[in-house]
C-alpha cells in the first residue's frame, strides 16, 4: 500500500449499556478499518457485529496472502477491482448474519451496521450500511461520506419540510441493516486520497453526542489516540445512553498525489441478485 495511515481506535461501552454491542477492527498493513453496531436481544447484537466485522476481514485478507483468489462472482463494472472486493465483502457478511440469525431463536432478527474504509494505492474506498457515520476532513472542513439508511434521513431527502412531524423515535429507525434480509444495498464510494486528509469512523452513540462541527474541532490539530479519547470522554460527558466506537485515521503520505480535479464516484448499487 502506497498510502501511509496513522490509525487509533476505541470501542467504549458507555454509562448506560450493560454490554458492548459494537465491534471495531483495525489493520494497517492491509489498509482495512471497521465500525458495525449491532442490534438484537440476548447479546445477539454483539454476536451480529462479530460476525460481520470477521467475514470481511477474513474474506479482504485473502488478497494479501494469497496468489490466486477468486475474484467476486458479481462484478460492477462502474467501480474499481479494490472497490467490488469490498463491496462483495459486505454482501457475504450479511449473508453470514442473515444465515446465523435462523440457526437460533436468540438470534432471530438480530443484525448489525457497517462502516467501513479500504485504502488503494492512491485512494479511499468507503462503504456503509446503516446510520454509522463515516465523516472526511479535508481542507478544514467536514463531509459526511456515508449514506444515512433511516426513515428520517430518507424522508428528509423526499420531503425536507416534513421530516419534522418524525418524532425522535424515527431517528435510529433503519431502513437497511447487516443481516435482516437475504440481500443488503450498501453505499460506496471511491476517492482520491491527499496528504493530511483524516476519515472518522463512528457508531451513532458518538453521532448522537457529537456532532460533525465538534468532531472537526477535535480531531483537526491533534494525533489519532489523543482525538479518539476526547471523543469518546466528550459522548460520556453527555451522557453514554450508547457503546461508543470511533476510528480516526490521518493520512501521513502518498506516494502519487494526481493534481487537478479530486474524482468523487458515489453509487448505490443493486445486491447480489
């Protein structure tokens, strides 16, 4: 990898939560980071995050170790080869879960949020499904990537003025999440990466304490681990209702940095039929 990450992570469970029900993976040398909020009784959220944070692990190392693996059986042909082995990523973690979750009546209906980044040689791929924010910092200012997957947030885009009769309730009503249906449609993007640029990772209990201005104010000035635990002091402070997880991650250097125009490709695209 021709990128160079400077990485911190912490998964917190917070003040109010008897268990963690976030999951967080971290791999440098593969260039692969993870945030996936589970839900479901009994521990089942726990087991759901698990799970799909494990499967695209399991299946984006494959690339590394191995020689000959298998490409995806379904291919996008609008995104890049790096772009389509995460993207199929999420489609097989979310088959896992949706399987797991009909082995056992604890388990049923149980499922999870993802939000995740892949670093190329000279870009960013990122992909979500669920309300996991996935924030860029470039410049000095704050960009929500990822693409929010509630009722409100799909209301607001239909309908801007009446989103407001939602009560709060709608807020964290998923319309898509990790394990529920047999198929899942994640949003991707790909971007090109610049020296200095920072992504934030994070689960909505620090989204729902914290937000992107602040987030910004954290992070712009200060190393990863440092950033990372004000944030998560910052969402106890006002309270922990959630589990907390947040990645930071600074972009030390590119080897190629391309002048002119930064391409943004952003796609929803169908699941695997």
């Amino acid at each position: 990898m021709m990128v160079i990450v400077e990485a911190a992570g912490i998964s917190d469970v917070g003040r109010k939560r008897k268990a963690n029900e976030d999951s967080i993976f971290m791999d440098e040398e593969l260039g692969l980071y993870v945030v996936a909020d589970g839900m479901g009784g009994h521990q089942a959220g726990e087991v759901a995050s698990n799970l799909v944070v494990k499967t695209i692990r399991d299946y984006m190392k494959q690339f590394r170790e191995k020689e000959n693996v298998e490409e995806p059986a379904y291919i996008d042909n609008t995104l890049s080869k790096e772009a389509n082995r995460l993207f199929y990523s999420i489609h097989l973690s979310n088959r896992v879960v949706h399987q797991v979750s009909n082995t056992k009546a604890l388990y049923k209906g149980m499922g999870s949020t993802v939000s995740a980044a892949y670093f190329t040689e000279d870009t960013f791929i990122v992909t979500n499904v669920g309300d996991s924010p996935i924030y860029l910092i470039r410049n000095g200012v704050i960009e929500t990537l990822s693409v929010p997957h509630t009722v409100i947030a799909e209301q607001m885009a239909l309908y801007p003025d009446g989103a407001a009769r939602f009560g709060k309730s709608f807020n964290h009503m998923l319309t898509r999440a990790m394990g529920i249906e047999k198929t899942v449609k994640p949003d991707i993007c790909e971007i090109q990466c610049f020296k200095e640029d920072m992504l934030v990772l994070a689960s909505d209990g620090l989204s729902d304490k914290v937000s992107p201005k602040e987030v910004l104010n954290v992070v712009k000035n200060r190393q990863p681990e440092k950033a990372c635990q004000m944030l998560v002091d910052l969402a106890n402070e006002r309270g922990g209702d959630d589990n907390i997880t947040v990645i930071v991650l600074k972009i030390k250097a590119v080897k190629t940095e391309k002048g002119g125009f930064i391409e943004f490709i952003s796609k929803i695209v169908d699941g695997i039929r």
